[in-house]
C-alpha cells in the first residue's frame, strides 16, 4: 500500500521535508527533550494540495510503523487519513470566516494530552479565514503550546491579509507549488482511471488545480459552468447582453450551492429537531420544541453562512476562468511564447485579441480581480458583477 506522502502531486521536496520532520520528531520523542516544531504554516495556491499536506504529516506523526513514518497502512495512518483518530482534529471552516468561540474551543482541545497517539494534532484548513480576535485566541496557544501538541495551518500565502504576522513568525513555513499538467494528468489516468485524452483534457485547463480537474473530467455541470463563465465575455460585447449574462452567472452559482446543501440542510434540521424532542407525544414535546427556538434558528444561520460561502467559492472560479480566457487574449495581443489557461478555447481567445487592445484587455483582467476582492469584502455578487461587465463591456 502506498505511503500517505503518496497523495501529494508534484510536491517531491516538500514530501522529502515533511518525511524528514517526521522522522526527526520520532526520534525527539524517543529523547528525553525533543525540537520539534509545534507549529507549522502550508501555504501554496488552490489545487496544490495543502491541506492534503498537512493531513499527511499528521498521519506520519501518528504513524506506528517502525519504519520510515506515514507508511499509509499502520492503524494510526488510516484513521488519520479517515478523519478518525481521536488525537487528530481537523477544522475544516464552513461559513465565512472561524468565529472566536470556536477558535476558543479548539485551543482547549488542543491543550489535552494525547489519548491514543503521540502527539495532539489540530490542523486549522483556510486558516485565512480566522478573524481579528480568533487569530488573537489561537496566538496564545501557538506562543506558549502544550509539550504534546502540533498545530498545523493552511492558507493560500504568508501575507498579512491571510495569515498575522506574529502566527507567522512562530510557525515553520512548508510552501507547495502548483503541479504540472503531465503530473495532474498522470494522477487521473493511474488512480481515477481515466481515458489519457480526459485526463490530458483536464489537467491542461484546470490551472493546476488536482480537484478541479477530476471534477471537469467526470461531472457535465461542472465544464458547463466553466463554458458559462467563459461565454461572459462574448456577452459583454453585445449590447444589453452582458448584464443579463452576470445576472443568470450570479443566480447559477446560487443555485449550485443551494444544490450541494440542500440535503445535507435537511438532515442536521431532522437531527436537531429529533434531539429536541421533536415527533414526540409526550406531555413536554411540544413544550420542549418551543422552548428549542434558539437552537433551530442558530442551525439555520449556520446553514446560511454555509451556502453563502459555497456560492462564493462557485463565483470565484468562474471569475478565475474568465481572467485566464483574457489573459490568454492579451498574450496572443502582446505575440508572448506562453502556457495558455484554456487551450481547449483558441476560438474565442483570438476573437477577443482581435476585438480588445492591450489596454482594454488589461484592464479587464483587472476589473475582474477587482470583483473577486469586492466580494471578499461583503460586496453583493450581483453589484459587484455588474460593475465588472460594466469595464468588459468598455474595452476596445
């Protein structure tokens, strides 16, 4: 069986670091004082695997094998990697950003013993989104961290906007790449089994993201959102097109992520109501479930959060695809020897070239950063959206 450092692509000196800390902190251990690091920050783009990082070196903490750590097969490495050892926490944000009490929370966890393992572990994904006063909660527990205890971040880079200066200066730094297309496309054809022109497909158009290409390569919605989000800037050309264009790109990422919770919305409501008594007969049920308003209403903003979230993300890789289809306009414009973003696309690139200058190709591209930051800030999809159509539609 294959090795935990195995599911990383194309991370082979951050696999040689990771396996090497691990065989340091085994032997530490093994000491009477040992220098590991108690706390690590992953960073590197979308699709590169840092939390997959992260999860493996937690296995290969916990690892059992006598031999070279994350062996992949020991008990500790599967339920690791199963999201089920009892020393391992993961914290994987649904909502908008991690509040201060469940930051609060998690410190206190992480200040156990361990029970079964060696050492307490809670990697932190999208640590990005901690706020003000959870980054403050978290920094006590990172400065002064229990003998036993590792946390382990992950955030898209070191800057301030995504991860605090102090947090940073205490953690270990492991920076991921960007996989290849050859090493993505070997991934789909070895272990999902892919046909190697889907798996070539994929890989080429995915931006060096491993998830986004097997999603491309085996669900329909996904490349027809993705030709939808592409299709935006042809609209933006034609007169009252575009606006409606955003709209309808707006309302699909809605509904996908109306689609993706909807059943999961209803079982934690189902599961919350049974809890509290709901579809009993007795002489309190009815009493008890009143009295649980709080508690269906807290579930329901937590819902919300989620959705608003998981439309966001939706948005966002539209809008990340769009800037990729002008970027490669103004690099056939500007005669640059480069990589395309969506070589499947060479149409419609060199409509676009051949209708926008440099400049208005440019400053698409920055409006449509522009727009993804809006949205970041709390601006509402639609304005924001329509804001960028209004500068796509300028451009000549």
């Amino acid at each position: 069986m294959a090795g935990v450092f195995d599911r990383l692509v194309g991370q082979q000196a951050v696999e040689a670091e990771l396996t090497a800390a691990a065989v340091a902190a085994r032997r530490g251990a093994a000491a009477a004082g040992s220098s590991m690091s108690h706390s690590w920050l992953f960073t590197g783009p979308p699709g590169s695997g840092r939390s997959v990082a992260a999860l493996a070196f937690a296995a290969a903490l916990q690892c059992t094998d006598p031999g070279t750590p994350g062996c992949g097969h020991c008990r500790a490495c599967t339920t690791t990697m199963a999201g089920t050892h009892g020393d391992v926490r993961r914290v994987i944000p649904e909502g908008l950003s991690i509040s201060v009490d469940e930051m609060r929370a998690i410190v206190q966890t992480a200040a156990r013993r361990p029970s079964t393992g060696e050492w307490q572990v809670v990697l932190i994904e999208d640590a990005d989104r901690l706020g003000e006063r959870a980054s403050n909660a978290l920094l006590k527990a990172v400065e002064e961290p229990p003998a036993k205890t590792v946390f382990l971040l992950c955030a898209p880079s070191t800057d301030p906007e995504d991860v605090s200066v102090t947090i940073r200066s205490r953690c270990r730094h492991i920076h991921l790449v960007t996989p290849g297309v050859e090493a993505i496309a070997q991934v789909l054809r070895e272990r999902d089994g892919l046909a190697p022109d889907v798996a070539e497909w994929a890989a080429s158009i995915c931006g060096g993201h491993v998830g986004r290409a097997r999603r491309l390569a085996t669900d329909v919605g996904a490349r027809d959102r993705r030709l939808q989000a592409l299709g935006l800037a042809d609209a933006a050309a034609r007169a009252g097109r575009g606006y409606e264009a955003a709209e309808e790109l707006v309302k699909a990422a809605e509904a996908d992520a109306v689609s993706m919770s909807a059943e999961r919305d209803e079982r934690e409501t189902e599961e919350l109501r049974t809890a509290l008594g709901g579809g009993g007969t007795g002489k309190g049920a009815a009493g008890a479930l009143r009295g649980s308003v709080g508690a269906l209403k807290d579930l329901e903003r937590k819902q919300k959060s989620r959705r608003t979230r998981s439309s966001r993300d939706s948005l966002d890789r539209a809008l990340i695809d769009l800037a990729g289809l002008y970027r490669d306009a103004l690099a056939v414009r500007m005669g640059a020897s480069v990589a395309p973003t969506h070589p499947d696309m060479a149409n419609d690139v060199a409509k676009l070239a051949n209708r926008a200058s440099p400049e208005g190709l440019l400053r698409s591209v920055e409006a449509i950063l522009e727009c993804r930051e809006a949205i970041d800030l709390n601006v509402k999809p639609k304005f924001a959206v329509a804001a960028m159509v209004a500068t796509l539609s300028a451009a000549k």
